[in-house]
C-alpha cells in the first residue's frame, strides 16, 4: 500500500513538472480582439500565458479559435519579419522592436529600432523606445549578477514577506537610491485589490479559491440551489459570493493570479514607467524626492502592486494650476499626472516639474505615441470609480499615510452596482463621446465603497 501511494505521488509530480517543463511559445487570441504571446499552459478550463515571468490566465470561453504554437521566438521573429509589407515603415520596425522587447530579444530590438531610424532619422518615439529597452537590458544584467556574483545565473525570485506582515513586521529589505527602508502591501492587500478591480466584462479572469465553508454558509444564507451553484465555473463563484456574501465571506475567497487590468499593468504600464521614471537619477533613487518607486525586483507581484497602490494614490499640486492631480484619474485619463507627464514638455497640458541637472523628454511625442496610448487605454479599462481598499500604507519618503476614507457602515446588498451595461465609460459622455474637460480646479478625491460585481459572474453565459 505504501508502495502504491509513493508511486501515485510520484506520477503526480512528474505530471506537474512536465507541464512546466513543455510550457510552448505560442499565441493566445481573445474574442475580444486582444493577441497575447508568450510561454503557453494549457489547463483544462483555462489557458496561462507567462510573459516576463508574468502569468495571465485566460479563460477557454474567452479564446478565439485555437492556441498557436511556434517553435521559438526566433522563429516567430522571422514569421513576422516575412509579414511585414514590401516596403516596411518605421511604425511597422517599431512595432516589431516592441515585441522583441516583451520577448526579451534586446538585441534584435535594437536592430528594429536602428531600421527605422533610417526611415526617419528624427523620430521621437525610436529614441524613446531604445532608451527603454537598453535600460531594462542593464536592469536584467545587473539582476543577474547581482544575484549570482562571478557565475552569470540567476536564482528564483526572493520570497514574499508573509500575509499580514509585509509592512508592519520583520525587518523590512532596505530600500535602493538610499530611501527610507522598502515596506510592500502584504497577500492580504493584493489579494483586496484584485477583489476591487475585477471587472465584469474581463476577457483575462483570475483564477479564484472559494473555502468550502464559505461555500456552505453562502448557499444556507442566500438559500441557493447547491447544484446549480456547483455547476458554475471557480471564478463565477467567486464572483457571486464577492457580490452577495457578507465581508466575512468576501474576505475568505482567495483570488491567486491577476484580473485583466493588473495583468496589463504588469505586462505594459508598470516596464514603460518604471525604465523611464523609476531609475537612480529620478523617482527611484536619491531624487525621488516625495514621489517613489520600486525598481528592483518589479516581477514580484508585492512589488508589483506596491508600485500600482503607489500611482493610484499619488497626488500632486504643480505651479499655475489650482488644486492638486491625480497620478491615476479614471475618469479623465488624459488629464491624469501619469499620461500628462508621457508627454513631451511641448505638447503636455501639464508640465513635468524641471528635472536638476537634466532635459526632461518624456516617453512619448505626442498624444498618437504608443507609449502614451498604453497609459491612457489602460486608465479607461480600470474598474470605474475611485476605490476604497482599505489598505493603511505609508508612501515611501512621505510622512503621509495613505489611509483611505472609511464609508459608513452599511448592508453589502445597499453597495452601489455598477453602471448598467450600455452605459457610456468613464471618460464618455452619451453616445460615446469624449466628456467635457474636468475644471482647472481638480475636484477633492472621492472615496466610495468597492462596487459589488455585476449579476452574472465572469465568465457567464446568462443560462447558468
């Protein structure tokens, strides 16, 4: 008998490995028009895509067709150098440089970015794009020697601190530039903001684990069919129980991997920020000065979403404006520090504060540059509304804690739904048309309670 199990223990680890060791380069194409490339595993009810030690989990209703599957970046390079048209533009070698650059492939970006120099000697957005790739070529080599100093390899990422310790227990790592010490959100934070922006509509959904006492009691108090409810998928649960369950039970459903608009920030915002504003000279090291982010390690997901708390709460007034601006605004976007500051001095509404000793450029001509048109489109796709976390975290180098207004205590089923569907965006006005400017005084921040998600759970058919 005990033979038998060491050999069932067995079988089941070689599985696992197996699945990680054969995890294949290849393409994911949403319904929803989005391509998605990188390391592919396949799991029976959804598909993981890995892209700079990043995994995005997408759902199978959510794919188009089927996963494509190439035998190395390489080859995949040269399949889209084959495509591109008989007279290539600088947009077209730019945008092959920008996945040669999410593919870690520095070098044949750099190549790219040279091909289209030589269309047009004087674009912005080439000279943009080849400082942040060489940036993030210098940040990996340092990662790695610093990691293994003399052998050239790497080792796994440090751990995380542990749930509920991240910044009130143990000794905190030491901040890089000679910042106050590093302090990150703990798994219990991340674990509260993927719950909040976790959107209905979500083409990439978490994967979610919902205790089978939650389960229980759920069901019993909202006297629900047990075998209808079991038929749903794990995150269509999750979702109705983080929609009609009371805190108790919100707080027990776990959600293990990033919704759609974290898994962009990871993926997109968070390198273009950090390459360009994060490094020694700026806001990550000695000049940080009241604004700070954390460069080192920034594929940890704590780091990750300490960096993304960071944006989200970031406020500042700047001279010949009234108010103060917000580093996130999800209803204005473009209006919003973060998009602002993109720009170049001469054609941003809101000038970057002078940079001592340095030219400020900004990471994107104008307002039709891709790097501009990330931050923006992926401010539009946050979860309407300013958020309520909840979360006590000191800003690095502010004596300000960012505590966020608590609302009164209220029924969970009273929470505010969310905008019906067909009800313009954030940012729109009817008819989809871009809203009135907000006033030159920026309105005080509002605080409102997490949105309870939307009745049909993600994911869903609407015949479940």
């Amino acid at each position: 008998m005990t033979r038998r199990l060491w050999w069932t223990a067995a079988a089941a680890c070689i599985c696992l490995s197996t699945s990680v060791l054969f995890a294949r380069q290849g393409v994911v194409k949403t319904r929803d028009g989005k391509t998605i490339e990188g390391d592919i595993e396949e799991r029976p009810d959804q598909v993981v895509v890995t892209i700079r030690g990043i995994k995005t989990a997408v759902n199978r209703d959510n794919i188009e067709g089927q996963v494509e599957y190439f035998d190395n970046v390489q080859a995949r390079y040269q399949d889209k150098v084959s495509k591109l048209p008989a007279k290539p533009t600088a947009e077209d070698h730019l945008a092959l440089a920008r996945w040669c650059f999410e593919t870690r492939q520095y070098d044949l970006a750099l190549q790219e970015i040279e091909k289209a120099r030589r269309i047009e000697p004087n674009s912005a957005d080439a000279a943009t794009l080849e400082q942040t790739v060489s940036a993030q070529r210098r940040l990996d080599k340092t990662r790695a020697a610093g990691n293994n100093p003399g052998t050239g390899a790497t080792t796994t990422t440090p751990p995380r601190p542990p749930a509920g310790g991240g910044n009130t227990g143990g000794a905190p790592a030491a901040a890089p530039g000679g910042q106050e010490k590093a302090t990150y959100l703990t798994a219990d934070d991340i674990n509260v903001i993927r719950q909040s922006e976790w959107r209905e509509n979500d083409t990439v959904v978490p994967r979610a684990v919902v205790p089978a006492k939650v389960r229980k009691d759920f069901l019993t108090a909202n006297a629900l069919d047990p075998a209808d409810f079991a038929s749903r998928t794990p995150p269509q649960q999750a979702f109705i129980v983080l929609r009609d369950g009371t805190p108790e039970m919100r707080k027990e459903v776990r959600l293990t991997t990033d919704p759609q608009s974290l898994a962009e920030f990871r993926r997109s915002v968070q390198p273009l920020v950090l390459n360009n504003c994060a490094t020694a000279g700026c806001h990550g090291g000695h000049s940080a000065g009241r604004f700070f982010l954390y460069a080192n390690n920034p594929e940890r997901e704590d780091v990750a979403y300490t960096n993304f708390y960071i944006l989200q709460h970031y406020r500042q007034s700047l001279p010949g404006h009234e108010g103060e601006y917000a580093m996130i605004d999800r209803t204005y976007p473009d209006r919003s520090l973060l998009a602002q500051f993109a720009l170049a001095p001469d054609a941003a509404e809101l000038k970057h504060p002078p940079v001592k000793g340095q030219t400020y450029r900004g990471v994107a001509a104008n307002k039709s540059a891709p790097g501009y048109k990330t931050i923006v489109g992926w401010m539009k796709d946050l979860q309407a509304g300013e958020p309520n976390y909840g979360i006590t975290y000191k800003l690095p180098t502010s004596s300000k804690t960012a505590t966020p207004v608590t609302p009164k205590p209220a029924d969970p089923k009273a929470a505010p739904a969310p905008p019906a569907k067909g009800a313009p965006a954030a940012g729109t006005g009817a008819g989809g048309t871009p809203a009135a400017a907000p006033p030159a005084k920026s309105p005080p921040a509002t605080v409102n309670p997490t949105p309870a998600p939307p009745k049909s759970g993600p994911g869903s058919t609407g015949n479940k």
